[in-house]
C-alpha cells in the first residue's frame, strides 16, 4: 500500500504548477492533502473513477483545509477531532477495515508565538484523540505537522531555537506523541540522515541551497512497524513550499 502526503499551499496554484501529473505518477492507494484554501466547489479535480475524494473545508476563505483521495473505501469518515467544532478544516479521518488514517494539518504557533498556548492545547486534544483510535485500530497519520523535532530536522537548530515550529514546547509535544506508541517513519530508516527536509522558506535562494525543515510526517502505530516497507521525501517535487512525502507499508491484516 502507497500513500502519499503533501501540503500544497493552495490546492489550486499546485494543480496550475503540476499537481496532477504527480498525482498520476505515484499511483498512491490514498493520497492526503493540507493546507488546500478551498472551499467547496471551487475546484473539479478529475483523478480517475478509482479515487473517492473527502474534503474538511475551512470557514475562513483562502484558508487552511484538508483533503484525501483514496482508492480504498472507507467504512466512516470523521471530519475534526471527535465531535468538536472544527472551523479549521485541519483533520479528516478514515476509517478502513484494519486501520484508521489521520491527515492532518497543525496550526502554526505563529511567528511572534502569539498562538503557542492554543498550538500547544491543541496537540494535547490531538495526541488524545489519535491514542483513543489506536485503541481500537492501529492509526497511520500523516500531514504538515509544523514542528521539526530533532536538530537534524532542520538546516539550522541554534539560529532557530525557540523561533516557531522549533520551541521546547512544541518538540517536546511530538516527543509525547511518539511516546504514546507512534513511530516516526522517516526517522525508522533514516536515524541519521541530515540534509532531508520538507519545507523551505521562499527567500531567494533557500530551497536551491536546501535550508529547510523536516516539518511533514508519516507516524503510524509502533506495533505496525514490521509492516514498514519504506519512507521517502520527494524533495525534487517543486509546485509549493513543502514537497511530498511518501510511506510504503505492506498490507494491514486483521
């Protein structure tokens, strides 16, 4: 099984830079987007009959908003966490016969971290949902995560201490959320490899000499791990800030 996560920063420029033909070349059994700024109705995306698409929608225009094509129906979709009002459109969640997905998309704790406490609550609420999951299903969750955990996450860890996405409180979050029974993918393969990111900013020059943050995750439940086939950054994949990112695992069983 092949799935794909990207966020596209505007679904709609992404389709204008090449979105589509990526999309058919993975051939991704579900294929998870973030950050789409859409709302309903405008955009036709024609990905084949094969693919069911979900949508989480934002209030706010141009804003946030998630997305997941799938060839595999779900047996229930899940729009927010729990039954919560989610205004955001920061997380859809299938359920399949043997597992559940998670795409998500975490608020960014703002430059001037003047949304750090509510980022930060957030992840508690998170991290509580996707373990009541794990306990019923093993969970893959996937999404722009905001958050680079480890200094060889990013190019440079001592200029960006405490700058957002790289404060002691978010890192410490994801630590909790690995530690609750979630394994880094990326990270399962690769412990030491430097040099691999997601995201990069759109200064002159920054992506070309590959300053950027490793921000974008595949975590699935630890006892899932024999299963892990492999885990890739697609860094040569340009129509956004971020690029894709890819987990190959083998089938789920009951």
């Amino acid at each position: 099984m092949k799935l794909v996560s990207w966020n596209v920063n505007g679904l709609r420029a992404c389709v204008n830079k090449g979105f589509n033909d990526y999309f058919r070349e993975t051939e991704a059994d579900i294929f998870c987007v973030q950050e789409t700024k859409l709302q309903e109705g405008q955009i036709a995306m024609e990905l084949g009959d094969e693919y069911e698409l979900y949508w989480n929608y934002a209030l706010k225009k141009g804003y946030s908003g998630t997305a997941v094509f799938t060839k595999i129906k779900p047996v229930s979709v899940r729009y927010g966490i729990e039954e919560d009002e989610e205004p955001e459109g920061r997380i859809i969640t299938l359920e399949f016969e043997t597992f559940y997905l998670v795409n998500v998309y975490t608020p960014n704790s703002k430059r001037d971290l003047s949304r750090l406490e509510e980022r930060l609550e957030w992840e508690e609420r998170f991290r509580h949902y996707v373990q009541q999951l794990d306990a019923c299903k093993p969970v893959i969750m996937c999404g722009d995560m905001n958050v680079a955990h480890q200094e060889i996450d990013l190019k440079n860890p001592k200029s960006n201490w405490n700058n957002s996405g790289f404060t002691p409180e978010e890192r410490e979050k994801m630590t909790r959320l690995l530690d609750a029974g979630f394994t880094d993918t990326f990270r399962h393969f690769y412990p030491q490899k430097t040099d691999a990111y997601s995201w990069w900013s759109y200064m002159p020059k920054v992506r070309e000499r590959n300053i950027g943050w490793r921000i974008d995750y595949f975590l699935v439940s630890s006892r899932l791990n024999p299963l892990l086939i492999d885990a890739q950054i697609d860094s040569s994949i340009l129509g956004s800030d971020h690029c894709p990112v890819i987990l190959n695992i083998a089938d789920i069983e009951v």
